[in-house]
C-alpha cells in the first residue's frame, strides 16, 4: 500500500523543531501608481482643467486629479489592477451593456485597449482600458455640461498612451519567470 510509506515519512519528520517564522511586512508594497506617468500639467493640457494631483502614499496609491469645488472642470481619476488573463476575458466580465459605445483605440506597446464613452446631458463620462501583460490601468474622466467629447476621448487616449509608455519602460505587467522580455 502506497499510503504506508506517506505516512511513515511524515511521521519522522514531525519530531524536529522549526524555526520562527519569517517576519513578512504588514503591507504589499505598490507594483505601479499611475501618477508616476500623468501629472497636473498633462490633464490641463489635454482636459483643460485646473486641478490638485493626489497620489496616495507608496502602499496605497490613488492617482487622482481634482479641479476646485465649483469649478466645472472635469475630474481625472487612474488605477489599476493585476488580472492574469487578456483584456478581452476581463472585459466580458465587466457587463458592458449592448449599446455602450465602446472604442478599440491603438496604443502603443500595449496588449489591448478600449475607451467606453457615456455621454449624457448633463455630464460626460468616459472611461480608458489599456494592458500591457498582467498590468490592466484604468482612466476615468467625468466632466459635467458644457463638455468637449472629443477633446475628452482624445486625452483620455493620450493619457492611455502615456501609461503604457510607462508600464514598457518599467517592465511593470511583465511576467518576471520570462526571458528575453
């Protein structure tokens, strides 16, 4: 019997002690923070609004643009996510509606991209997708009436670009095990 010999090998190794565990930090320290590619100068130049950068801290990044309460400015938010698979399977598990109008843009050096524009009266809301590997980012703009759609969709591209620029450069989203990458 197979099992006999399992037994009698975990058996012997039980009587020796084992070392302290390791010390293992409290926190996962950030792969990315979207800041470290866009700024407040990119989003005035491509949305036209005034805005604070907010980072977060190293462990907990939040790449997030806000204009002055009041303003009408748009706000631009960017993050991310670690997904193993492609765009196009995270995409279907995200229940797009039917009727989303929803873009495939080119963007170098990345895997996949999509911008879904959602254009209401009273407000714009467009959100960007781009992967490179593992590393899936995100750009979100909201910008309420009067808005400028393309000028909207077309930095949000930009900014797209941007992050896979940076994300090539780092070698962030890169899977580690593989060689000549």
């Amino acid at each position: 019997m197979i099992l006999l010999p399992l037994v009698v090998l975990l058996a012997a190794c039980g009587g020796e002690e084992v070392g302290a565990k390791p010390e293992l930090p409290t926190e996962t320290p950030a792969l990315w923070n979207p800041c470290d590619a866009l700024d407040a100068a990119f989003v005035k130049a491509e949305f036209g609004s005034e805005t604070t950068e907010h980072a977060g801290t190293p462990t907990k990044p939040e790449c997030r643009f806000a204009p002055a309460e009041g303003s009408g400015d748009a706000v631009v938010t960017a993050n991310y996510l670690l997904f193993p698979g492609t765009l196009e399977e995270a995409w279907k598990t995200m229940g797009q509606q039917a009727d989303a109008d929803v873009r495939t843009p080119t963007v170098d050096g990345a895997d996949d991209a999509r911008v879904v524009v959602n254009a209401a009266e009273d407000q714009l809301y467009v959100t960007g997708f781009v992967q490179n590997g593992d590393l899936i980012q995100q750009v979100d703009v909201v910008d309420p009436a009067p808005y400028d759609e393309k000028r909207i969709v077309r930095g949000v591209t930009a900014a797209l670009g941007l992050l896979s620029e940076r994300a090539a450069e780092t070698g962030a989203g890169a899977d580690p095990s593989a060689t000549g990458s």
